[in-house]
C-alpha cells in the first residue's frame, strides 16, 4: 500500500476514533470545560496527531494529513444539509432537562450533568427557582435554553392588549466627532437637525466620540470627557405632560362654564383628548 495511502487512511482513523471519544464525554465537553478537561484535550488532540501522520520527517506527509482532518469536517457538513439521520449522529440532538416541570434525572446522568450544574445552568439564565421552569434542554452545541411556565413569564404588550409602535434600530450620526451623513439620510434627518439638536443639549461636536439617532427623532450622545453629563431627550415626555394639562383644562372649563352647550362641549371633548392619550402614552413615555 502507498505510503500517502496509510497516511490518508490513518488520519480518517483516528478522526472517527477522537469524535467518538468527544461523543462518549457528552455535551458538557464543549460547552464548559474545566482547567483538567482543557488540558486532557489537548493531550488526546495531540496524541491522535502523532498517530496519525507518523511523518518522520517527511512535510509532504504532514501536510496530507492535516488536510485530511480538515477536509472531513468540511464533507460532514455538506452530507449534514443532506441527511438529518447523519446530522443527528455528527451534530447531535438536543436533551432534555426539564420537562412540564419535572426534572429528567436519567437525562442528567446521560450527559454528565450533576444537580448543581442544573442549577447553576438555570442561574446563567436569571432563574433561581426550578419550580417556576416549564420546559429547558441543552443543545447540540452545548446551549442552555429554558421556557418558563406561563405564570411566570413577563407580561408583554399582547397580553395587555396594547398595541405598540415598531422600533427601528438606532442610526450612529456621529463618530470619533465626525458626522456621518449615510445613517442621518437613513431615517429622514439631516445635518440641520443634528445641529439643532447638539445646540439644544448644549454639546460641540467635537466633543461628541458616539451619538445616536432613534426613529423617533431623538438624538442621545456620549461625549469624550466621562464626567460630564448630558440630559436625556425629553420631547415626548413634555408633548405628554402638554396633552394632560389640555385634557385637564378642558375638564375645568367645564366645570366652571354655566352654558349647557359649552359644558356638553367641553366635556366631550376632553374623554376625547383621554383616549388619545390613553392609546399614545406607551409611546409618550421614556
């Protein structure tokens, strides 16, 4: 047999040979690893190595053997696309840990978790008490993902029957204090606005190392000099407060005026103006 050959075939070897002994270690190989387990891989990283080129010299074989190894993982990705059965057994499957609540202990053997990695686990993802778990399970890559039971869950805009405004992401204007035009162009604003908006929070430019404009107008700065402070925007807070104090004179209006009509008119007009600050409010609010 040519020697390329043996070198070909021993570097398939004992690539199959190391990603079975990754299998058999489980998940919590690539997703935390101790300073020992760090070390222990890198030995049997080295030691398949050895075994597999044996070059004694030669670089040609070396070279063939390093390309094998990274040729592999570039052919099981391409028949992963292909075949789930295959990608199942190269990439894994996800194991569950929790599930309707109850901890899967066999699961946990399975993959060499011990009740405190669980925990600590479920700390990583601000949650310090099981019972409030529903469902969680480590992924193939060795992620943690938990849902929470429903109760527990933080209430939404949906489940308040609210409806919200769509954000877009915020626009970087200004750089190392140098206005960048692009961004402005890309949500409607110019350098007109930029600077009023500078003279307003009582900033020069050049001060400025980040600024960002949002959707709504608004412009927030961090400047180079750490200890000076710069008020946040406070436009929608004033057109709120502004809205109140008209719906509240429309009420007075009507409780001091003796005209039938102008109370009726006054009167309606303020619910109005309520519910038009009912529904922005949310959107008014910092």
């Amino acid at each position: 047999m040519p020697e390329w050959l043996q070198i070909v075939l021993r570097s398939l070897f004992f690539l199959v040979v190391l990603f079975l002994i990754t299998k058999w270690l489980g998940k919590k190989q690539i997703s935390q690893l101790s300073f020992f387990e760090y070390v222990t891989g890198i030995t049997i990283g080295n030691i398949g190595a050895e075994l597999a080129t044996k070059v004694e010299g030669n670089i040609m074989h070396g070279v063939l053997s390093i390309l094998v190894f990274a040729l592999a993982p570039f052919l099981a990705g391409l028949v992963s696309m292909k075949s789930k059965i295959f990608r199942d057994l190269v990439e894994g499957k996800a194991t569950v840990f929790i599930k309707d609540g109850k901890i899967m202990e066999d699961n946990l053997k399975k993959e060499k978790y011990t009740t405190d990695e669980l925990l600590w686990l479920l700390r990583s993802k601000d949650v310090f008490d099981v019972s409030t778990v529903e469902f969680a399970l480590l992924e193939a890559n060795g992620d943690f993902s938990v849902l929470l039971k429903k109760e527990n869950q933080p209430l939404t805009a949906k489940d308040l029957n609210m409806t919200v405004a769509s954000v877009k992401e915020p626009q970087t204007v200004i750089m190392d204090g140098k206005i960048l035009d692009e961004p402005l162009s890309t949500i409607g604003l110019n350098r007109n606005w930029l600077n009023d908006e500078l003279d307003k929070s009582g900033v020069l430019l050049e001060n400025v190392f980040l600024g960002q404009a949002n959707s709504n107008g608004e412009l927030t700065v961090d400047l180079y000099d750490d200890k000076l402070k710069v008020p946040s925007p406070q436009e929608r807070p004033l057109m709120l407060a502004t809205l109140k104090k008209c719906q509240a004179d429309l009420e007075v209006f009507a409780l001091s005026t003796e005209s039938k009509d102008a109370k009726a008119m006054y009167s309606k007009n303020s619910e109005k103006l309520q519910k038009a600050i009912d529904e922005v409010t949310f959107m008014l609010k910092n």
